[in-house]
C-alpha cells in the first residue's frame, strides 16, 4: 500500500484512499477499508465489540471504555483524553454487571416455566391414571352389569318355563 508519515496517521484527514490511515478517527467514514472498515471497542471486563468507524469522535460514548472517543480533536484541535460525552471512569464493569443481572433474572424465569411445565406434566399424568382408573371401573361396571342381566335373563327363562309347565 501506500506509504504516509506517520505525523499524518489518525490526524482526522483521509490521506489514503482506502481509509487505512485513519482507523481510529472517522475521517473516513465514507471509505470501506479493506483492512478495517470498523473501529474495535475493547471494552476490557466486558464484551468487545466493532462498531462504525464513523462513530469514533462523534463526541458520543459507544464503547463502554471510552476507547471511541479518546484522543478526540476538540473545536482548538487540540487532544483530550476523553470526550465530554464519556465518563472518566471505565463503565464496563458496570455493563457487565448489568447485563450479569439480567441474565439472573432472565434464568429464574426460565427455571420457574420449567418447574411449573413439571407440575403440568406431573398433573397431567395423574389426570391420566385417574382417567384409566376410571375407565377400568367403567368397564368392570358394564361387565358386572352385563353378568346381572344375564342372571337375570336366566331366572326369567326359568320362571316362565316354570309357568308354562304348571298351565
């Protein structure tokens, strides 16, 4: 590539035509860089993510560490070492917790569906025997029924046989 000094290396002017000058300012927001068309945000103690080189100086905090915005050139283009928009301190530490947090109470939610789809399963299934009970006692009932009607049926043969030999 292109060989530039290294004065003009993130000096918030695009001196190559790929951007790949300026991979921690967004003077070349517009270029894709082959090599880095997204600016990296650490963000130590928390996940590292890319994002858009053209939000590096913006004078908003992306990246949790303050990393976007360090270095930026204020309206005397002079450097700062954090943006007015960024916090002195790293606020990884505390995104992680909060994201930690969440995922806490998004875990004891799932564990409480989970033991009420236990207490379905375990209801269902007494349901279910109760129901086979039931019906094993519906069946002995027809059958025990059925053993009346045909002692019954019996009895009336006889009675009648009975009755006829008697006329």
């Amino acid at each position: 590539g292109q060989s530039i000094p290294r004065a003009q290396l993130n000096d918030d002017f695009c001196d190559c035509a790929d951007g790949s000058d300026e991979p921690g300012t967004s003077a070349c927001a517009g270029v894709q860089s082959i090599d880095s068309p997204m600016f990296l945000c650490e963000n130590a103690g928390f996940e590292s993510v890319r994002i858009f080189s053209s939000r590096v100086h913006d004078g908003i905090c992306d990246c949790c560490d303050g990393a976007d915005e360090r270095g930026r050139h204020t309206h005397t283009h002079t450097h700062t070492n954090s943006a007015p928009a960024c916090s002195s301190h790293n606020r990884c530490k505390q995104f992680a917790q909060e994201h930690l947090k969440k995922d806490r109470e998004k875990l004891a939610q799932l564990e409480a569906g989970l033991k009420k789809r236990r207490e379905y399963e375990k209801n269902a299934k007494s349901s279910r025997l109760v129901n086979q009970l039931q019906h094993k006692h519906t069946l002995a009932d027809v059958a025990t029924r059925k053993y009346i009607l045909q002692q019954l049926k019996q009895e009336l043969r006889l009675e009648r046989s009975r009755r006829s030999v008697r006329k």
